[in-house]
C-alpha cells in the first residue's frame, strides 16, 4: 500500500498556508497561529520545498497563492475547519461521572441528595451503579466508588467518610402496638444479642440490609437499621430508633483509582460529598444523643 503523501510534508506547514491564504497575509497568518513572522515564513519554506510548483507568489510586498496553491488551499480548508470544530466540541463536552456505590447507600442515602449535585454542577452528567460488589475502577472505567468496609483494599486510595452505625427501629406508628416480629438478616442474627429484650418473639429473615430497610418502612416489624443509610427517614419521624446505638467496626469510604488522577467532575463531587457527609453526621449526632 502506497504511503499517505500527507506525510512527507509538514503539517503545520500546511497549516500555515491555509491560514496565510485565507487570511491574506503572512502578518495576519501568524497572529491566528501565535507565531513569529519569520517561523511561519520558515514554514511556508520548508512546505514549498515538498511541492514541485511554487504555491505562493510573491507581488511586491504581499503573497497570493499560485493556481497549484489555490486549489490546494482550497482543499485544505474543509479538514481544518473540521479539525476546529472537533477541538471546540471536545473542549465544550460535558464531563461524565460514573460513581459506584454500595447498593442500601446508593438508594436510600445518595439518590434522594444527587439532585443538588447535579444543580451545583450542571455540566456533569452522572452515571450511578449501585452494587455491593467489590468493582475493579480501572477495568469498569469507574470514576470513584463509596464502599463500606474495613478498607485497606489494594490499587485504590481510600479517603475514610464515617463509621458504620446499627440501631433498632421501627416504623413511626408502630410504636404503640405491642412486640413486632424482629427482623434479621440472614447469617447475621448475632447481631441481636446486644438488643436482647427488643422486639419478638416471631422473627422475619430476609437476605440483607437494604430489605431490612424496606421491610422497616412497610411497617412489617423492628429491625437493625445503617443509621448513616437511614438518616433521612429519621430525620422526617418515619421511623424511629429504640435501642442503643452500636458500631460495626466498618466505615463507608470514598475510593479513587491510584493510577488515574482525579478529573474536575470528581473533585468538584468529593467537595460536594464530604460536606454532605458531615451534615449527616451532625444530624445522626443528636439522633445518637437522644438514644
């Protein structure tokens, strides 16, 4: 296959020719491109040399181009402009966050509060997975990723947010009515053993913590409910805690790749993150005092 011509000639040589011909001189040609009039002269130069025809023709002080260079202006000017175009859309492009998040966070903590996100920071578009999988964030391009547990996971910096909390609760207007079922989470009823004269004696079991929310809002009994996941419902009265708050020994962390460098979009989210997470805390503060 023959070599592509485009490559034994300058092309920002070629760019310059475009631009003395459309502009009309070497002087103007050089102010668009930020150059110096003798580099884009020793640039048209070095073009010239490439081509067996003069392109440029010079009458007194000024050039024009030749009727070889006219037509090939005229067949540069189309690529350039596209070229323009493209580095002008692909500077204006909006950024996309993709963010990872531990599946109970994600929908009962983050998606109520990513709204004011996206209004403090319209050129960002999010993209949320929620799982409680453990996602690679180089192999499934994730930007950062809030995970719970006890940290330390390698490849990835992970900045600690706040301490997991469990308490008892019940939905708001179930309160009066007698013992509810407990409801446990399967291979985790140990960790009633701190609440022994709370709810029962029948027991619901469902799979993990983020049923165990949905099946405290139902009203279907009392269960061991993340306070941090759970803070908004607190908050508005719909359930209510009604034993002693404990401390799983993990923490929700915000986790960056450590070969990648964090873009604008993830900085500008981990500001936005860690004053939420702060205002959350100081809410579950009082929560915790009235316990």
């Amino acid at each position: 296959m023959a070599a592509r011509a485009s490559l034994s000639v300058s092309l920002n040589g070629l760019r310059a020719f475009e631009a003395v011909v459309r502009l009309g001189s070497v002087g103007a040609a050089a102010r668009e491109l930020g150059l110096t009039l003798s580099a884009v002269s020793h640039q048209l130069q070095t073009l010239g040399a490439g081509f067996p025809a003069p392109l440029l023709e010079r009458h007194g002080r000024h050039v024009r181009p030749s009727a070889a260079g006219q037509a090939l202006a005229r067949q540069l000017a189309v690529p350039f402009a596209s070229i323009d175009r493209a580095v002008a859309e692909a500077r204006a492009a909006r950024s996309v966050l993709t963010i990872s998040a531990h599946d109970s966070l994600a929908a009962h903590w983050l998606l109520p509060r990513i709204g004011q996100f996206a209004a403090q920071c319209p050129d960002v578009d999010v993209r949320l997975a929620a799982t409680a999988r453990l996602v690679d964030l180089d192999r499934e391009m994730v930007d950062c990723a809030l995970r719970l547990g006890p940290g330390g996971w390698p490849g990835v910096t992970a900045q600690r947010l706040l301490a997991q909390t469990i308490a008892p609760a019940i939905r708001a207007d179930r309160l009066v009515h007698g013992a509810w079922p407990r409801i446990v989470q399967q291979g985790k009823a140990d960790e009633w053993e701190d609440w022994p004269g709370l709810g029962g004696p029948a027991q619901m079991s469902v799979p993990n913590r983020d049923l165990t929310i949905s099946a405290v809002l139902a009203g279907s009994g009392m269960g061991l409910v993340d306070l941090l996941v759970t803070a908004d419902q607190i908050g508005t009265g719909a359930i209510v805690p009604v034993g002693a708050v404990r401390a799983t020994g993990w923490h929700y962390h915000l986790v960056l790749p450590n070969g990648r460098r964090p873009g604008p979009a993830v900085r500008l989210f981990r500001d936005w993150l860690l004053a939420e997470v702060e205002a959350t805390r100081l809410r579950l503060e009082a929560v915790n005092a009235g316990l």
